[in-house]
C-alpha cells in the first residue's frame, strides 16, 4: 500500500513539474501525467481497474459541474450599449495603473475607460490606440458575481472586414466567432510588450501590412466595438449556442452548454 501512495504521489509531482515547463509538449504530458496518477489511484486503492477509468474520466466532465450550476442559470441582455465607465478601484484591479504604463510606453494613446454593466456582470474597458500602426489595445477586466479577473487585447482591423485579434483571455472563449475573426489566443499572463510582439508576428504570418488596415477615430472605436459584440450575440443566437430568454435577455441552450464542454475539451489538447 505505501508503495502503491509513493508511486501515485511520485507521478502526481511530476505532472506538476511538467505543467510549469514552457515548452506545449511537456506540458501536455504533465495533463497525460495527472490522468495516469488517477487512473492508479483508482484502480491500485481499490484493487478495481473501473474505479480508475471512472476517475478519469471525472476529469473530462467536471466541467459540466461549472455549466450546470452557474452558466445554465445565467441570463445577459442582447442589447449592450458600451458606455463611459469609471475604473474599477485599486483594491479590486490592483495592475490597471502598471498596465495602462506598460501600454502608453508601447505608443499607445488612452481613448477612453467605458463598458457595460448588468445585475452582478461588469465588463470594464480601458482603450488605447496607436494611429501610426492602426491598432487598438484593450485591458480588460472582468467581473462574474464571485469570480474576476482580467486580460490583455491587440486587435487591428482591415479594409476587407477581416479583424486579428492577439489575446491572453484565460478561458474557452464561450461563444462561437465568425469567420473574419481571426484570433491569436497567448496562453498566461504574458507582459503587454511580449503579448504586442506576438500580435505584430501574427500579422506578419498573415501578410497583413499597416495599409491593408482601417483607420480608426475616437468616435468610430467604442461604436466598432460595440456593434462587433452585437454582432457576435446575434450569430450565436442564429447558429443555436444562445437562445432568447424573454425579449430583452439572452441564455445558453442545451447545444450551447455541449459547446462549452468541447471547447473545453479543445483547450485541453490545444494549450496544454
């Protein structure tokens, strides 16, 4: 017996080694790392190999834990008119400050602080703008009755309707995109110049140079962003990931919660 708890402790360790490594590959056995140690425990504490398969498996569907008890209940307006918005304090979003120097070092202007709110949901912006590369920056923060956090955004959009967007967003991304979204997802809490360098790189990739871009103003920008949000609502209510809620408001369906669950799926073999 304390062989079998040595063994699954000695796996479990290593998974956790392999997780904090920067290379994709060795992460991803850490994940196959962390799935074996279950399967051991299941099945050599027990003397039942079923035991084992099943905890494994536990880890596939403990999402449906999180899409069960909150996303099901959830309800957000379809309307969402991005507005003035005061910051939120220091005590709340303690890195905005450092952010905002970070990206005004980067030749970023401040436009403006705006973003939308509704019952417990807060979605905050702080916009910045670069005129000579024509891109758009956005800090992020984000609050979902208990939980909050935040994230970092480069996104240059072109003449032919085509928007790249660079982004660490830390979560499966619960809605489905159109095609003209072409999105570079940095996994981690990457620096706002490190996170810069990686969008300019996926630009390159795609051979998209400073006069293939539109211009942006202060006025056009907050209405770019506002209309691309409601048209990402109305695809999704269109393609059955959201279904109406009453006239106003809007909730995930059954075929919604399934795309949550295998975009979770997803991000476990992709970003592992």
């Amino acid at each position: 017996m304390i062989s079998h708890l040595l063994l699954i402790a000695g796996i479990i360790f290593l998974s956790l080694a392999c997780r904090t490594s920067k290379k994709r590959f060795i992460r991803k056995l850490g994940v196959v790392a962390i799935l074996v140690a279950s399967y051991l425990a299941g099945w050599l504490l027990s003397g039942y190999w079923e035991i084992g398969a099943l905890l494994v498996a536990g880890w596939f569907f403990l999402p449906w834990l999180e899409i069960l008890t909150r996303i099901r209940k959830l309800r957000l307006p379809i309307e969402r008119a991005v507005e003035p918005q005061t910051p939120p304090s220091r005590q709340k979003f303690p890195y905005l400050q450092e952010l905002t120097t970070e990206m005004e070092s980067l030749n970023f202007e401040h436009l403006l602080d705006a973003g939308w709110e509704f019952e417990s949901h807060r979605h905050f912006f702080r916009i910045f703008y670069d005129h000579q590369r024509r891109c758009d920056a956005t800090i992020s923060y984000v609050e979902q009755e208990q939980l909050a956090f935040y994230y970092l955004s480069f996104c240059s959009r072109c003449r032919d309707g085509r928007i790249f967007i660079s982004w660490n967003y830390p979560f499966s991304y619960g809605l489905k995109l159109p095609p003209h979204f072409i999105v570079n997802r940095i996994i981690g809490m990457v620096s706002n110049e490190n996170l810069y360098t990686a969008h300019q790189q996926f630009l390159t990739s795609h051979s998209i140079g400073t006069e293939l871009l539109r211009e942006q103003t202060d006025e056009t920008l907050p209405k770019n962003i506002q209309q691309e949000m409601q048209d990402l609502i109305a695809l999704n209510l269109k393609n059955g990931v959201l279904q109406r809620d009453g006239e106003a408001l809007f909730r995930y369906s059954r075929h919604g919660m399934f795309f949550l669950w295998l975009e979770f799926l997803r991000d476990i073999v992709r970003f592992s």
